[in-house]
C-alpha cells in the first residue's frame, strides 16, 4: 500500500494495531514505555493533541512543526515504533512484527474534523469494551484535559478549539450519547 508521505505543519491521525490483532501493550508499564518513547520521539518535533493506548491498537493525534523536515518527521517515528517493538519482542521473548503493517496515517484538514477526531479517540476504550466509562480509563489523554497538573499535551490549543473545558466535556458526553442512541436502535 502506497502512503502519502507525512508533511511538516499539518495534522495527523496516527494508529496502528497489533499483528494479527495482537496485544501490543501486555502490561501496565508498557503503557507508560510507549508514552515515554512518543514525547521522547515526537514531543520537540510536533504538538501532540491527543493519544489512546488499547490492548491491541492506539491512537495518536499531533501536528508536525513548520520547520521540521519530512526526512525527520519519518525518522522520528520510525525510531518510536521500532525502539518499542524491540523492546516487547526482547521482554517477552517474541519474534516477528509486533505491528500489523507500518503505521497508518491520515491528514486532517479541517478543526471541526480534528475535533471529531479527539472526541473519537477518547471515546474508543469504551467503544471497544475496554471499560465501562471512557473518562476513567487511564490510558487516554482525556483525563489530562481536565487537570491542572503540567502536561506535555498542548491543551490551550485544544480546550481553545472547543472554547473551554466545559465545552469539552459536553462534546464528549453528546458525542456518547449520539452513539449510544445509535447502538439501540439498531
């Protein structure tokens, strides 16, 4: 499959899943491994706006700088999915692919799309019955949005783009309630 190469000042969703939709994080300090390689990684190259880590997928939402290369933008996220591929595959004892296919992405051209788009990626743990309520669960960027505890998330800008916190949690319970009317009458 051919990609369009990722530009520099633009926003990305970035996922992936595990091969053969198999876990990628096994343990809670896998988890916060995978964290620590994407600010490593990406935090001094992009925005990062929004991420969710599942059993088997994760998401990441950012926007690469203006004046970051593309060749480095590549590079950086190589560096990221394999430095933790390798790792898994070394603590567990594995071989092979731990990722299903190279990293998916897709440009977002528009703020109310990006903003569907965090929505959505902080309503997947529940959508996928990995928990009973998406703001608990606590591999999310959502509970981050809520707190005044520093952050690496560039959260003025998000909170802006809804207008303020209160907006950003309505937007995620209708968003909820929307798919939980859907769901019951189908």
């Amino acid at each position: 499959m051919q990609y369009e190469p990722i530009r520099a000042d633009h926003y990305y969703h970035i996922y992936n899943q595990g091969n053969n939709r198999e876990n990628i994080f096994v343990e809670d300090r896998n988890y916060a491994y995978f964290l620590r390689l994407m600010y490593k990684y990406l935090h001094a190259i992009s925005d990062i706006y929004a991420y969710c880590l599942l059993k088997n997928h994760f998401h990441i939402v950012l926007k690469f700088n203006e004046n970051v290369a593309d060749k480095v933008i590549s590079q950086k996220l190589s560096n990221l999915f394999n430095s933790y591929a390798k790792a898994i595959n070394k603590a567990y004892h594995r071989t092979g692919s731990l990722f299903r296919d190279r990293f998916r992405r897709k440009r977002i051209e528009d703020e109310n799309y990006l903003k569907n788009l965090i929505v959505y990626v902080h309503l997947n743990p529940e959508h996928h019955g990995f928990t009973h309520d998406f703001r608990r669960y606590k591999y999310s960027s959502y509970s981050s949005y809520l707190s005044d505890l520093p952050s690496k998330l560039d959260r003025e800008f998000i909170l802006g783009l809804f207008e303020d916190r209160s907006n950003f949690v309505h937007a995620h319970l209708n968003k909820k309630m929307d798919l939980e009317k859907s769901l019951t009458l189908e």
